[in-house]
C-alpha cells in the first residue's frame, strides 16, 4: 500500500460534514487500499471552532476562514457538504477561481 496522502478540505461540519469525517476516519483502510492513497482531512470551516463537535479529528483543523481552505494549495481536495446557496456567500463566488478538484 501507498503512503501517499491526499489532504483534503471540508466546508461545514454539520450533519454531511461530520458524517463525511467519521466515514473517511472508519473506513481509511479499505479506501487506501482502493484509492492508492491515504485521505486526510487537514482543515475544516465552521461558524464556531470552538464548539465540541463529535468527529474522529483534531480539533486543531477547525477554521472560519473558507477561503483560504480553498485557496490552500497543500489541499488537492476540497469537498462542500453544507453550503449556503446564496449570492452573498464568499466561499460559493470564490468557488469556480480554484484550480482544484471539487466534490459538491
């Protein structure tokens, strides 16, 4: 097996967000094992980091700042579980600018 990492980049933590970091945190052998490569969440934007969320993860990824998570070039990854779908969302216009691959 590879040791490869893919990191990757949440936008929310709600109910998909969490479910998505608790599926890839149960299931990180078998996906490697299929994928060629270890996934791993490095950051995560949330309103509130602060708040004691039930996820398999440091809670030292957590951030406010979306933009600079799809921005981040170490991430070759960045999924939107739960995004507000309104014009004045700044991670939704800045979404088509990034040059990575997107999970929607």
């Amino acid at each position: 097996m590879s040791e490869r990492v893919l990191r990757v980049g949440l936008l929310g933590c709600g109910n998909v967000g969490a479910s998505v970091i608790r599926l890839l945190h149960d299931r990180a052998d078998d996906i490697a094992l299929r994928a060629d490569c270890r996934l791993r969440v490095t950051r995560v934007a949330v309103r509130d980091p602060e708040r004691t969320r039930e996820v398999p993860i440091d809670p030292s990824v957590f951030t406010t700042d979306a933009v600079a998570i799809v921005d981040d070039t170490r991430a070759r990854s960045c999924s939107t579980p739960l995004l507000r779908r309104t014009p004045t969302s700044t991670s939704r216009r800045r979404w088509p600018e990034g040059s990575r691959s997107s999970v929607r």
